[in-house]
C-alpha cells in the first residue's frame, strides 16, 4: 500500500502544495497560489486577512487533491507545511511569519486541522527543503552537505551524518546574516554587511531598480514594461523581478544586469567559502528561483567559492543545484508527516 502525505511550501510570493507518495518522493499532483501580500494600512483587515492565509491554503491543497486522480477514500498521512519564518513545533503555531502577513503566534496548526480532519505539521521553509533534497534530491547519498537558498533572504540547510543539524536554540544554518563585509550595507535584521544584503533576491532587485532609477540603460527597462509594472524598489522589503527576466536580460548580454548579478554572485562565493573552511561538507546543494535560472549566477558564486576557499576543502566539493527545484520544499514539508 502506497503511503501520502500532503506538503506545502509556504513562502512570501506562493504557496505551493501537493500530494506526494511518501516511500518515493513521487509528487502525484501540485498546485500553487499567490500567498497575496498583507496589508499595508487598516489593521481592523488583520483578522480578515489571517482566515484568507488558511482559505488560501486550504484552497490549494483541495486543487491539488482533486487533479492528483486518487479515490476519494485514500488515506493520508497528514499536512506538512514548511512556512517562510520561526515555527513552534511542539504548538503548532507560526510564532514570526512577517511575509505572510498574520499576527505573531498565528495558530495555522490548528485550524488546518480544523478543515481536513487531519494531523498537521509545522517546519520552517528551509528544513523542508533541505529534508526533501536529503531524501529524494541532490542529497541522497550524501552524509555531510550544506544545501544555500537564495530568496527574499538567504537560508541554508546543515545535514550532518544524515540528519537535519538545528542548533541548540534552533536557528543553525542562518548564513544569510554572516559578515562579509564589516562596514557594509545595512541588513533586514538590523546588523551591517550580511550576505542577504548584497546576494538575496530582494539585494539584486533593488540595486537594479536603483540603476534604473538613476538613468542606467537597459533591456530590463522594456522586459517590465512588457510585465506591465516597474517595482518601486523603497516599496516593500520582498520585492521580487522575475528570475526569467533576469535570465532573459543575461542572455541578451545586459551590461548592467551582468554587473549586478556578478557582485551578487561574487559576495555569495565568499560566504560559501567561509562555509567550505569551516564545516568541510562533501558538497553545497544551491537553490532558490534565481538561481535555478540563471546559469550565469550558478556558475560565477561557484568558481568563486571554489577559488576563495582554502585549497584541501576545495579540492573535494562538489557545487550543485538542487534536484528537486521548485519542489525541494514541498516534498520535505510532505515527509514532515512520514
Ligand atoms: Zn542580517
């Protein structure tokens, strides 16, 4: 008897869920919703906007359930869901989710459970995802990696003799807030010169906004124009341009989304260097939107690493992509009910 879970990868663009055959890895079915931003005014709308978060997913689970062919009286194991910020495991809660826009300690467990008469678990974003590259990705085989997303911030996964490392307080792997600069740019979290300020997908978009905001010329001018919007880059801290524009922009040889890009790439390369020295995995999984689509990103942060990092620890990683791509998380978030 095949095993289900459900999984669902709850980020701060697009909630993504899905059927997934637990004892392979198989996604059966998939369907993916905007999460819908929260808000920017009238907190009387919180409540409001806190049942449309759980709609939502409740939604797209039930779209993903009726396309995944199963009969109706198929079993499942329960609901994962990895969400992009701090989880209570033990209560089930989002404790800190400010992408998704609900109030601190939001009890998303529980009404979950309350819709599809199902267990629920809770996990964060990253350890989905690097649990499902761990299982059924670029990581099966592997004792020792470290798997690097690259998104709104910057997260990494720690596996360690086969398992997820959390840390003594939980928060292990947050590369995203290493220094890399002493004096450098400031960062969301309020210290100076982190990675997630110059290499996240929120650095890159704004430092091109800002270029063309200055009167630097370039093919992103028309790419988003055809989009039909121009992110205001002081809008929100979770802005995003297309990872296909970015591609787009690259391969038709853009000075300027190169130039942003390469910094970007280059400041990531020595973070993963500092990665490679200390902890000496046998391989780093990289992923993220961005960086499943941009060759030019992918293979700049690894010559990078692989150059800044101290020759013995070099010689032996192998950089690579994930191999689940968008549904890394989804599959991990799945096998949080296994
Ligand atoms: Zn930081």
């Amino acid at each position: 008897m095949e095993r289900y879970g459900i999984g669902v990868d709850l980020g701060g663009t697009k909630i993504l869920a899905g059927i997934v055959e637990l004892g392979t890895g198989k996604i059966v079915s998939s369907a993916k919703k905007k999460t819908v931003p929260a808000p920017k005014d009238g907190k009387d709308r919180d409540h409001e906007k806190e049942n449309d978060l759980v709609r939502r997913i409740g939604d797209t689970i039930d779209e993903a359930l009726a396309g995944s062919g199963l009969p109706g009286n198929t079993r499942f194991n329960g609901i994962g869901v990895g969400a992009a910020g701090q989880v209570d495991r033990a209560e089930n809660v989002l404790v800190f989710a400010p992408n998704l826009g609900v109030k601190p300690n939001y009890a998303l467990g529980a009404l979950l459970r309350d819709r599809f008469k199902l267990p629920v678990a809770l996990g964060n974003d990253v350890e989905a995802a690097t649990l499902g590259e761990l299982k059924y990705g670029a990581g099966v085989g592997c004792p020792d990696f470290v798997c690097v997303f690259i998104g709104t911030g910057i997260g990494s996964g720690i596996v360690q003799n086969g398992q997820l490392r959390k840390g003594a307080t939980g928060t292990a792997g947050e590369i995203g807030h290493i220094v890399i600069n002493a004096e450098g740019r400031l960062c969301g979290c309020g210290g100076r010169g982190h990675l997630e300020a110059y290499s996240s997908r929120t650095a890159i978009t704004r430092t091109l906004l800002g270029e063309l905001k200055r009167g630097r010329k370039s093919i992103l001018t028309e790419l988003l124009a055809e989009e039909g919007t121009i992110p205001d880059p002081n809008a929100a801290s979770s802005i995003a341009i297309r990872s296909k524009i970015i591609a787009r922009a690259i391969e038709a040889d853009d000075e300027l989304v190169k130039h942003v890009v390469r910094e970007a790439a280059e400041f990531l390369g020595l973070g993963l260097a500092s990665v490679i020295n200390f902890y000496n995995p046998e391989r780093l999984i990289l992923g993220g939107g961005l960086m499943e689509a941009v060759d030019y990103l992918f293979e700049i942060t690894t010559r990078e690493a692989k150059f800044e990092a101290l020759r013995l620890p070099a010689s032996t990683i192998e950089i690579t992509r994930t191999g689940l791509g968008d549904f890394s998380g989804l599959t991990g978030a799945a096998l949080f009910t296994g």
